[in-house]
C-alpha cells in the first residue's frame, strides 16, 4: 500500500474569493466591458460578451429566479449544448445559494423525468424545441416543478411556462426595485454553500446526484492553478458537454478564476471549422478526439506521396527525439534542436497550424486514460498532452501533469493538498478538500465510496518510481478468464483503437476461455480506409462484411496480440454494422464504452465467437 501527499501549499487565486460567485463579481470590477467573456458563433457571426455584459445578465437570471420564489438551497435544472446563457444560469442560481443541476442535452425523457424529479428541481431552464418536447411529455405531479424556460424560441415553438426573453424582463424589473440584490446575496454565501448536482452517466440503473460545494470548486481550480501558473486570460473553446465537471472546470470555474474568453461552437459539426477560427491558447479534450485526428494524420499519410510520406517520417522521427528531451532533466544536444528546428519548420508546424492548435501552450485530456501511443504521436508533433485523472466524486481531478513532465502512459502527479493511496487491492484511493459531500437522497452508496475520509474511485492503478500515477482499468471491468487469469481490457482496446478506421473496441472474456472483441468502424475514416485499399467506398455496413477490411482488421489484431501475453491475446473478433454512439446507448456522454450495454445489446454476435 503506497500512500503519496501532496503538500505543496495550494496558492491563493490572484483574484481570490470564498465562492466562485464573489470571484466573478471582482472579475467584472477588473475587465468590465475592455475585454470579452464569453462569444458563440451564430451563423457566420459572433455573438459576444464583455465581462459588464455578463454580469448584466446573470443578475437579470437572479433577479427573475428570485421572482419565480426560488430561495437558498432550491434546485435549478437546465437541459442545454453548450452557450453563454448557460453560464449566465450557472452563476445566478450558485450567487443565490441554490443547487446547479446540469442535465445531458441528449437525455432521453425518461431521464429527464428522473433527474427532475429525483432533484426536486423547481426550475427547468430548455435549450429549445428539442429539449422542450421531452420536457413536454414530463409527468408534472410527481414532480416539484413550478416553473419551465424556454431558452431559444424557433419558429414552431411549443408551449412553455415561459420564455427567455420574458424571463429577463421580470428578472431587469426586479433588479430596479432590488438595487444591489446580486450583491448582498453573493455576500451571504460561504465556502459552503451549495455549488451543482452533477448526476453521473452510470453504466447501468440510474445516474446519482453528487453534491458539490464551493469549497470543492474554488480548491480544485486553486490546486490546479498551483501546478500551472502560467495560466491566465487564456482563450478557450467550448464543445464538449458543461453537463460534465471536466468542462464546467476549465469554462465555468478556471473560466472565471483566470479571466478566459470562452468561445462556444456553433455545433458539434462545426468544431473542426470553430477551432481554425479561435485557435484556442488552452484546449481540453477527452481521448477520443486525439484519437481520431492521430487516425486521420495517419491515413492522409498513407495514400500520400512517397516523398511526403518520407518528410513525415523524417519529421516524425526527429520530433520524437526532441519530445524525449523535452520532458527530461537532461541538456537536449545541438543536433537534436537543429533536426527540431527544421522538421517543425517544414512538416510538424504547418501540421499544426492546419488543426488551428499553433496556439495552444496547454493541451489537456481527461475523463479516460489516453493511450501511449496517442500520447507520444502528440508528443512527436510538438503537442504535449497533459493528463489528469479523477471522478465527479473528487470534483474532477486528484492527479494531473506537470509542465514539461509528460510520461506516455501516465496520468500526472497527485494535485497539491490532495493525497492518494494505492489500496492492497491496487484501488485508487483519494482524499483532500476536493472530496464531494455524497450522493442526493441515497446515503448507501455514499458509504460504499466514502469511507473512512478516503473516496474508493473505484480504478486500478499504481505509482511509478517517479510518483507519477498510472491506471490500469477499471476496477469492475477487469476481466478474469476461465483460466483465472485477470486482464485489464483498456490496454488492449487502447492498442486496437490506434489503428487507422478503427472506432471502438470492445474486449470480451470475463469467465471465458480465450478473448474475443467487437470492432465498429470510424465513418470519417471509413472512406480514407477505403481509398487506401483501393477499393468503392463502402457504407459500415457493408464493410463490415467486406473481405479486405476484415483482412486488414485482422492485420490489425495480428500486430497487438504480437505485443501482448498469449493468455491476453484476441482469438475472433466481429466487425459491427454501426458505430457506438451516445445516442444509441452504448457510449458514456464523455464517450467510454457502456460495457454491460454493449454485452447485452450484441450478446447474438458475442456467443458466436464461443
């Protein structure tokens, strides 16, 4: 059992405050309208925000919360994508001392219901008229719901209690004859005092509500800004979920706390086109989207020219040279700068100012382990990847990595103030201030993760020589064979999913004799795939009948099992007709694999293999 603390004192935020609240209101004292905040790409414009106009608003939300009856402790659901007026509801309803509860835009109206009503939420602010048909379909009498707003009109708009706009003017009317209400409530809060209710996407049954406080928010965004200084008045982009505490950490609370301009995509079908255009100075992804752009490198790559595929080799080559040494103690010799000077200058550079990520002095991953591979690939490009680790529980994140210390394979050094412990059993273990308060209405399953001060993440891992934290799986995910043999699926899923076309893998044989695996197929690299095969291109259905993609899936398979323990290696796999998705069920909002969906869902296709 090995148990490391970090005990570096966690500084004081250069703007410092009790809440984040009390934090934002001296942010506006100090940029008022001289910079933006916040902007959203609308069309072929944006739409922006100084921090004064921000404020505007937020009080503007307060005050017509407050004339909707909402008082301390109340909670305040909203079902939306990612927009400025997300976070104008997210700083109100924290400045009144009510519960945030952020709610998945893709729920499902069964989801909906539950979280409403699991919450007692007695506001529910919809995105549109997507969200508002499943709102629509909510049964009202089991809930406490008092008050539905609309956020977006469209032009078919369906009933609601109540619109944005509208919403706004009750709110500006309150302000008149409450002058300085924002104010004198943000003034009564305390470290205390409720932050949001982030509901996690369980595997199975029904999400639970985590309670997070102030004091969990402000520590984890001074810890984090203890390890990277150099962080401020950065600009970000935002597209994955602020329904996850990822994002609410980066845009929301270090959005705030360091002065960022956040700018909001359009949609998720227009991030690659956003990010040109913002070219971001912080960029937060989960593994997936490294993924994907590693593939797509790669396969541009491979139907290139020989001499370009010979200058990205040689380029490639030379990068990884000069990442080794940049992550070291050691002096990098002259040679090793010069190849790096000339490699980034004719290949490395351009690529990366063709993924508009020239910019970034800090790229980060989180939600899930990235794989070596990925990571060094990166590394190579002149793109160090920053981990972090952690769970809704611990307010995000208990390790992250330090500056010029990337280790391929590793998720970073425990967080200044928190501790962590590798259990006998190889659990991870963590305490520290960041530690949520426990589960809404169900104190069971707050003892089973809280105990003893300790939150049981429920991950396996180890400590390197170097204090550096690595994960291994999931602690319930680990597979033992009929041979009793324990296997930990995501190192060898992670290998799978490196190669080009691959989507998600799925690694099956837990009491089984051998390993199996399900395979789908990524549509963006579906057609490079082909053209490299030089074969039509194919629909994923029909390519996952067809005689040359399953022969290079098998090459694939061929080449990990090389590299692997012969009780760990792939005997039959199966091509899916379609790739996993949220929508359909089998992937987490942050896009992990569900793994008991898949298995029930494909169970036909899985007892074939045996």
């Amino acid at each position: 059992m090995k148990s490391i603390k970090n005990e570096t004192p966690v500084r004081k935020l250069p703007v410092d405050g009790a809440t984040l609240p009390e934090i934002f209101l001296k942010q506006v004292e100090n940029y008022g309208s001289k910079r933006i905040a916040l902007r959203q790409k609308t069309g072929n414009m944006w739409r922006e925000f100084t921090w004064q106009d921000y404020l505007n608003y937020v009080e503007k939300v307060a005050g017509g919360l407050l004339q909707a009856g909402v008082t301390t402790s109340d909670k305040i659901c909203i079902v939306s994508n990612n927009c400025p007026e997300w976070l104008f509801i997210g700083v109100a309803t924290q400045s009144l001392g009510a519960w945030l509860v952020p709610i998945y835009p893709n729920s499902t109206p069964d989801q909906l219901q539950y979280i409403v009503e699991h919450s007692g939420a007695k506001v529910l602010f919809v995105e549109d008229d997507e969200q508002m048909t499943k709102a629509a379909k909510l049964q009202l009498e089991s809930t406490q719901l008092e008050l539905i707003v609309r956020i977006f009109p469209d032009k078919n708009s369906l009933p609601a209690n109540k619109l944005f706009k509208h919403f706004l003017q009750q709110g500006e009317h309150y302000g008149h004859a409450n002058p300085g209400f924002l104010q004198k409530n943000i003034a009564a809060l305390s470290p205390e005092s409720p932050a949001g209710i982030i509901y996690t996407s369980g595997t199975t049954g029904h999400p639970k509500g985590v309670l997070l406080s102030q004091r969990n928010i402000l520590f984890e965004t001074a810890s984090l800004l203890t390890m990277h200084d150099y962080i401020w008045e950065e600009d970000t982009i935002s597209f994955l979920p602020l329904s996850h505490i990822a994002e609410q950490l980066q845009n929301f609370c270090i959005g705030i706390s360091a002065g960022f301009r956040t700018s909001f995509v359009q949609n998720m079908q227009t991030v690659k086109d956003d990010l040109l255009e913002v070219r971001p100075t912080v960029f937060f992804s989960v593994p997936r989207l490294y993924e994907k752009v590693r593939a797509g490198i790669l396969e541009t790559v491979a139907v290139s020219s020989p001499i370009k595929k010979f200058l990205f080799n040689w380029a490639i080559q030379g990068g990884e040279k000069m990442r080794v040494y940049r992550n070291s103690t050691k002096d990098t010799p002259f040679t090793v700068k010069l190849i790096w000077r000339l490699v980034d200058k004719i290949v490395l550079g351009k690529i990366r100012v063709k993924l508009g990520l020239n910019r970034v002095k800090l790229f980060i991953s989180g939600a899930a382990p990235l794989p070596i591979e990925v990571s060094r690939f990166f590394g190579a490009l002149g793109i160090d990847i920053y981990e972090a680790f952690g769970q809704t529980e611990c307010t995000g994140v208990c390790s992250a990595t330090m500056q010029h210390k990337t280790v391929p394979g590793a998720v970073g050094a425990v967080l200044p103030g928190c501790e962590v412990r590798i259990a006998e059993d190889g659990e991870i273990l963590v305490k520290g201030d960041n530690l949520f308060a426990g589960y809404l209405n169900n104190e069971a399953a707050t003892q089973e993760v809280l105990r003893d001060g300790w939150l049981h993440t429920g991950d396996i891992g180890f400590f390197d020589d170097n204090n550096y934290l690595h994960i291994t799986d999931r602690k319930k995910d680990i597979l033992v064979t009929a041979g009793g043999k324990n296997i930990a699926p995501q190192n060898i899923e992670s290998l799978l999913k490196c190669y080009p076309g691959i989507g998600h893998v799925a690694v099956i044989g837990d009491r089984k004799k051998y390993l199996t695996c399900l395979v789908t197929l990524d549509k963006e690299g579906l057609a490079k795939l082909c053209k490299r095969l030089r074969i039509d291109i194919l629909t994923p259905e029909a390519a996952a009948e067809h005689k040359s993609i399953i022969e290079l899936i098998q090459e694939y398979v061929d080449r990990v099992n090389a590299s692997l323990a012969r009780y760990e290696t792939i005997k039959y796999f199966r091509i899916l007709p379609s790739e996993f998705s949220v929508e359909t069920g089998e992937l987490t909002p942050t896009l992990k694999v569900k793994r008991r969906v898949v298995y029930e869902k494909f169970k036909n296709v899985i007892d074939s293999m045996y």
